[in-house]
C-alpha cells in the first residue's frame, strides 16, 4: 500500500480569518486574564449550538443514537453513531462545530468536555486497540473513509517549509480534513483530558506491528506529533487565525528611455561638414582655374585636409587614411582662409 495517497478533493483555498474572529470574541481573547480563566469554552460553544435550530437537532439526534444501549455486552450501534456524526460535521456550519471541537481550555473539566464532544465511549473508544496499519486497510476498503484520510495527510502533514508547518499556511483545509474523518472506523480524537498538551490519535497502537513497525509508527506520529495540526486546533481556540503577508510586488528594474538612434548629424558635425564640402568646391574650382597644386604650398595642404569619403547613408565625413572621426570646422576654417589669402594674392 502506498503510505500517502493523492486526495480526490479539490484543494481548499478559502481562509477561515472570519471564523477565527469570531472564535477570539468567543474565547475571551482580550478581555480581562480572569474573566478569561474563568470561562468554559466548550460549554460555550455548546450552548450557542443550542440557540441554532440545525445544529441543536442534528447534535441531539447523535447523542441519543451514541448513548442508546444496545445490550449489556454492545454499549452502543457503533454503525448509526458514525452516520448522526457525520450528518452533524457535514450539514452544520463550521461555525458550530469547530467551536465544540477545537475550543480552548484553561482547565481539565473544560478539556474532558472537549473530549467527550464526539460520544467517544461509542465513536471512538473499543475493548481492544487495533494495529494502526490493520485500521488503515479497514479504512481504505471504504472508498469514503479512504478519500477523508487521504485528505487528511495531503492538508495536514507537517511541513517544515512554511510558518506555520501546515501546506501552504492553511488552517481551514488541515481543520476541515480532521472533522471529516469523524465518523469513520478512522475517527481521531483528543487521548486525555489534558488542558494544554493537545494530542489526538485514532483508537489504534503499533503493537503487534512486526518489521513494520517503523511505517507503524511514521503513521501514528502524522495524528500524535504532527504540529501542523496541534498549531491548526491551538490558532483556532484562542481566534488567532494566520497573517499570511501578501507576497511583495515584484519591482523591476527601472530602466532609462531608449533613445533611437538618429542618422542625421548633430548641427555643429553638419554645419562643419557642409563646410567642408564648400571649401573642397571652391579648392575644385581653382585648379580648374589653371593654378597648379604643386607650385602652392597652402592649395595642396587644402586638398589633402578637405579630401573626404562619404558613407552611404550617412553624412558622416571621414578622412583617409584614419578611424570614424568628426570633422573638424578648425581644419576646413584654415584651409578657408589660406585659399583666400592666395586668391587675394
């Protein structure tokens, strides 16, 4: 058999905080320490049960099935106390039942009524303590008592990855997953009576287990040692649901505008260019004029400065012979003035 099973029910993703709320004004939390000690919670959630219709029938209806004798050897139909449980669990509001089951307790009186909520003598408790893998089998060849454990594993098993070592931080889905196994041959319930030290387990032992007495007991820890559910119970009685911060918006990185690209020139590089190009027309015009570039010094100095390639596309001017550079105006300034200079001449 596989140890944990996939649930067959859609994941709980609503909170309980509303419930919770209402547990806190319930519990006392916050009003004065002795007014608090003083307070019998469970009685509490007991009576509010009362002054609801639907949960006063359905609860009177399971007590009297729980409590009915049989005969002197059967205390109790085990069978018919299980289906009143699980009509109270499914068909009253959580409100109700969750006060009953998970109320809080400063006293034992208060914690054996807490214990005494599910008529464990009937629902629960028997001659013998089965072995907790043969009450396993006996659970999953009941395809409903089978999908509630596997249920139960897959919203209350400990987690050592989140803060509050519950899946995904959720109280609701571990609660509702344990209420929903009452009912069953697998029912769990609190061991003792103790007001502080919340333990629960199934009605089973890991005795008698053989070699398989270690799954036995990883088995039995998942109910007895499992602090996602002592966590889950403790929030509850005392109104303290989770704060789960909502996740920080992922920022990103600002980043500076990007700026296209532009091939036409700054207006100095072009003003230059345009000069350029002018000067290197007029140097053009005079040798057409007959004068010879060898016998002037500053004409063949004015060639050599101004003769430019131009670039497909682009205005850029570049020189021979050298890397992409701006023109420079100081260069085509000077070749400017001694061309004048030697016309004027």
């Amino acid at each position: 058999e596989e140890f944990y099973e996939a649930s067959p029910y859609e994941p709980v993703t609503s909170r309980l905080s509303d419930i919770f709320r209402l547990a806190s004004i319930f519990s006392g939390t916050g009003a004065e320490p002795v007014v608090s000690a003083k307070s019998n919670h469970c009685l509490d959630a007991a009576k509010a049960c009362n002054l609801n219709d639907n949960c006063k029938k359905l609860r009177s209806s399971y007590i009297s099935i729980c409590n009915r004798e049989i005969s002197p050897t059967e205390r109790c139909n085990r069978r018919k106390c299980h289906k009143a449980l699980r009509q109270f669990f499914d068909r009253v509001p959580s409100e109700y039942t969750y006060r009953m089951l998970f109320c809080s307790c400063q006293d034992q009186a208060c914690a054996e009524r807490r214990r005494q909520t599910i008529l464990p003598s009937c629902s629960y408790e028997d001659k013998e303590k089965p072995n907790c893998l043969d009450l396993r089998s006996v659970c999953r060849t009941d395809h409903l008592c089978r999908s509630r454990l596997a249920d139960f594993h897959a919203n209350c098993r400990a987690s050592y990855q989140t803060l509050t070592s519950c899946p995904a931080d959720n109280y609701q889905a571990c609660l509702g997953s344990y209420a929903g196994m009452i009912g069953f041959d697998m029912t769990p319930n609190y061991v003792d009576s103790s007001p502080t030290g919340i333990v629960v387990s199934p009605w089973c032992s890991c005795r008698g287990s053989g070699n398989m007495e270690e799954e036995c007991e990883k088995f039995l820890r998942d109910f007895t040692e499992n602090p996602c559910l002592r966590n889950a119970i403790q929030a509850f009685g005392n109104g303290t649901d989770v704060n789960v911060s909502p996740k920080g918006p992922s920022f990103q990185a600002t980043q500076a505008p990007r700026v296209e690209k532009n091939p036409s020139l700054p207006d100095d590089l072009s003003d230059s260019t345009s000069l350029g190009t002018s000067v290197m027309a007029t140097c053009t015009s005079v040798q057409e004029q007959g004068l010879k570039a060898n016998n002037s010094k500053e004409l063949s100095m004015c060639f050599t400065e101004l003769t430019t390639n131009i670039i497909p596309g682009s205005n850029k001017v570049i020189k021979p012979n050298s890397g992409p550079s701006r023109a420079r105006p100081s260069a085509a300034l000077t070749a400017l003035s001694l061309l004048m200079l030697k016309l004027a001449s």
